[in-house]
C-alpha cells in the first residue's frame, strides 16, 4: 500500500509539474514599461500598466523613467513616486528602475551638450576672406564618377563631410536613403537619417558622414531625378568642445599653431545635441571669426583640427565613453534614484553604444573600446554598490557578448561609428550581475552568459502580435536556453509601448509544455546592427 500511495504520488508530481513546468523552472514574470512621473496623468498611465501586469502574473516590471534626475528634491514628483511604491506593494510587484543612458544619452547630454561622444577631423582646410574663415571650396569631393546614384569616391581620411542632393522628385526617408561605405571593415560611414527639405518644385536631401580612416569610399543612394549632388567639408558643424576633444588651428603647412581667443574667435557649435529630428545635419554651422590683432591674414589658408558629434538615425546621441566627466552624472543618476525608489534593484541601460574610442585618452591611454567599456561598467558597479547596497543590479546582454554587439572585428568588421569594437567589454561585469538577454538566436548566446555564472531573464516578444509570431519566441527561446542554469524568468519586452498582447504572451509562456512539443527553433532577424 505504500509504495502504491508513494507511486500516485510521484505519478501526480509527474502530471502537474508538467503543466507548470515552464513557470517553475522561469518564475518570473517582466514588463518592460516605459513611465512619465512627471504629471498626473503619467502616473495614472503607470498605475493601470502595474495593474495590467499584475493581472497577468508579472512579479517584476523594468522601469525606464529618469525623473529623478532632476526631480529628486520636487515633492510632487516624488508624491507620485510614493504612490506607484504603494501600489507596487499591494500588487506584489518589484519596480526596478533604469540609470546609466549609456548609448542612448540624450537625458544626459542636458547636462552637458559637450560631453556627445566626438569623432575627429585632421586638418580640414579653411580660407581667410577678411576677418572671415571659411571652408575651403577645393575641399569638395569629385563626384563625376557617380552615376544614376551610385560610384565612388576619392576622399582625405577624418574628414567631416556634408552631402546635398537637389532631386526632382520627392525621396524617401531614413537612415539608408543616402549611404557611403568603405572598405576594408564594411564600415558604413552614414548614419544620421537623411533630412528632406521641399525647395520650390525641388527636394533638397541633406545628411554628413566622417570618412574616418578611409580613403576611398561607395556613395549609393535611394533618390531618383538627382540634378545636383555636392560633397563639400562641413565646416565646424556640431563641434565639441572639451579638454578630451583639443581643437588645433595651423598655418597652412602646419608650422605655426594660432591661439583661441588671441588669433580667432571661440569656435563652437550651439546646437549639438539637438531634440529634433535631423537638427543635427539642418543648420549652416558658423564660420570663423578671426580675432583683431592676429597672426592670421586676409587671404591666407589654415588647417583646423577637432572632434564633432553625429546624431545616429532619427534620435541616438551618445555621450562620451573617454571623458571622467560622465560619471558625475552617473553618480548624480543613482544617487537621486536611491534617494527617490530605495529599489530592490537598479538596471545598468548600456545599450547600442554605437559611437565612441576616438578622444584623447587621460594620461595617455590608448584603451580599446571593449576595454574602455569593461572599466566603464566596473566603475557603474562601484557606485550603485556605494549608495544603493542592498539593489541587485542588472543590464542588457547585448553590450556585453561577442555573439551580438560586442563582436569582434573579424566576426563582423567596425561597429557603427565605434574606432573598432567593444569585444572584451564582458570583463567587466562580475558574475552577479543579472543579465537581461535581448537577443540569443542561438544556443551559445545563452551558455556564453551561464558559463560565466551570470543569471538571465529571457527577454522576449518585439511587438509581434500575432499568435504564431509570439509561439515562435517564445519556441526560440525556450530551445536556446535549454538545460541552462539559472534562468529566471521572461520579459514581455516592446519597444512600443504595446501591452495588448501581454496577457497571452505569458498565457503562451506558461503552457508552452502543450504547444511546443515537436517546435524548432527559427532564426530571427538581428536586432539592433544594422550593419
């Protein structure tokens, strides 16, 4: 009799562990939940996607929001904040909120505009007309050789150029309407989204590029009726101006160096780091000015060297990855996140780094970009264990692993606008650092994260609506992370702000034991490279 009650009882185990296995082995349940505490109507948004989630099972919801940043001493602000906390507490649910805009660094940057990350510019040519310098009109690249929208291109390496086209009929907008690439490293050189003006009965596409190390280049575009394409030097636009970024102005054969301030004018550019789409290309950056009394004269050519930003597609301004400066800022983030939420848990937001390694290093250093962010993410750790102890902290896989954006050169050539790549970046996260893993087509880019003892939460869904569409991620990452240790549960992650399929997406989650069987696992479109 007892080994028949001891067998009824392993053959229910059996039974109903099976149902509930996928939510025993990953009990966590994540929304990704953007939030504006700014208003009363924000908070209330909030309040009903806490509800939303918790109705739906959600243990933990990440938090990008910020306020704090600047709100920390504002007692509405933080009325609200004791409100979404409260609620928390009744629903059960763990807020963990978003610090460090590493990559996305516009909240950042309204500290300090001259912190965007530089790339620089060697030697571009100006001519003196009066007490006036301007870009030297020989400077334009030849583009005779450009046909029907596309050929190529002889260029002067680190230079920062700017493309106009004059066409006849209305263009298409986007990152890859205008593209110069070069060779070797398939390093594509634009990526600001093109801006597109209407000019009489005329278009006028506008956009700029650094060639950086090349020397020739591939010019292709998406426009159609082109009657005038210019490549011409862009002048001091969106320079940066900061002791890591030096600015040198010569004579034209570089054996004299001139002095700000006593032989020209402070150059700078006001508005770097601008809010709307394309106003980092949409302005004729300011001349010269050459100061009275100075060495430079009326008709001479001098050579300007410096570091400018660049705006990536429509919105991304990165903040420097160089400067010591950045982390007052970063301490400023968790300090005031820690006095506002005391949270359970904080999240490191690196994230698409794609600019960044080319200023001039403190004391000489010449860091590679994955070493320059493996010290940069140690030091991020430092701080949150300084003010907020007991948080656990957590941040995106995708910075942090040769299989996405940390591969190496070989793998896939430059990163963005990166001076190589962030390979070797992982050595600086420790081991208890959870890792919210965005992306892992394969099997290895879950057990590169295990082998190193790093928890994981499976961050899922992209704004596929679809049921088949959720059934494939949810079949994908349930194949990749398979008989791997320490898996803690799953995102539902948008990045639209779409939480109508949240419900289902957890249902498909908990009951994948009776649908999966007999799935495969598909390959899914990289996110976030486009390369």
């Amino acid at each position: 009799m007892k080994r028949f009650t001891h067998f009824v009882a392993c053959l229910l185990v059996l039974v109903l562990g099976g149902a509930a296995s996928a939510q025993e082995k990953m009990p966590q349940r994540w929304n990704y939940a953007s939030a504006n505490l700014n208003s009363d109507a924000g908070l209330k948004t909030f309040m009903d996607v806490m509800q939303q989630s918790k109705d739906v099972g959600c243990t933990h919801i990440l938090m990008p929001e910020g306020g704090w940043l600047k709100q920390a001493d504002n007692p509405a602000y933080q009325a609200r904040v004791d409100q979404v906390q409260a609620k928390a507490t009744e629903l059960g649910l763990t807020i963990v909120p978003c610090v460090y805009k590493i990559g996305y660094s516009g909240g950042y940057l309204g500290f300090d505009k001259n912190l965007a990350a530089g790339m620089p510019v060697k030697d571009m040519v100006f001519a003196v007309k009066g007490k006036t310098a301007v870009v030297d009109p020989a400077g334009a690249l030849d583009v005779s050789n450009v046909k029907e929208g596309a050929g190529t291109l002889k260029c002067q390496p680190f230079m920062h150029y700017r493309i106009t086209i004059l066409t006849s009929e209305q263009p298409s907008r986007g990152e890859g309407t205008v593209q110069v690439t070069s060779q070797p490293g398939s390093r594509v050189h634009t990526r600001s989204n093109a801006q597109v003006s209407k000019q009489g009965d005329k278009w006028l596409v506008t956009t700029t590029f650094n060639s950086l190390q090349a020397t020739d280049l591939r010019f292709s575009c998406r426009v159609k009726g082109i009657t005038d394409l210019k490549i011409e030097p862009a002048g001091t636009l969106l320079v940066v101006r900061r002791a890591m970024c030096p600015l040198k102005v010569t004579n034209e054969d570089g054996t004299l160096t001139y002095e700000e301030g006593k032989d020209f004018v402070k150059i700078e550019d006001p508005m770097i780091s601008g809010k709307m789409e394309g106003e980092f290309e949409d302005h004729k950056p300011a001349d010269i000015t050459i100061a009275d009394g100075s060495r430079i004269k009326d008709g001479d050519k001098i050579k300007v060297s410096f570091f400018h930003t660049q705006r990536l597609g429509s919105d991304q301004d990165c903040i420097s990855m160089d400067d010591p400066a950045v982390f007052k800022i970063m301490e400023r983030d968790i300090v005031n996140c820690q006095k506002v939420w005391k949270p359970a848990g904080v999240f490191m937001n690196y994230d698409e780094i794609r600019l960044g390694g080319w200023e001039v290093q403190p004391d000489g250093k010449q860091l590679k970009p994955g070493e320059l962010l493996a010290n940069h993410v140690k030091k991020g750790i430092e701080m949150i264990r300084q003010y907020a102890p007991n948080a656990k902290i957590y941040t995106w896989s995708d910075m942090f692993t040769p299989l996405h954006n940390a591969r190496p050169f070989s793998t896939k050539g430059y990163y963005y606008l990166v001076n190589g790549n962030w390979d070797g970046a992982w050595e600086g996260l420790p081991k208890d650092v959870i890792i919210m893993n965005w992306y892992s087509p394969t099997a290895e880019g879950i057990k590169f994260f295990a082998d190193r003892g790093n928890p994981q939460v499976l961050c899922g869904y992209y704004d596929g609506t679809s049921t088949d569409a959720m059934k494939k991620n949810i079949t994908n990452w349930m194949k990749v992370s398979q008989g791997q240790p320490q898996m803690q549960g799953f995102m539902y992650t948008t990045w639209r702000r779409n939480y109508k399929n949240l419900k289902e997406y957890f249902q498909l989650v908990d009951t994948y034991d009776q649908w999966g069987k007999g799935a495969q696992a598909a390959p899914e479109k990289e996110p976030g490279v486009a390369q």
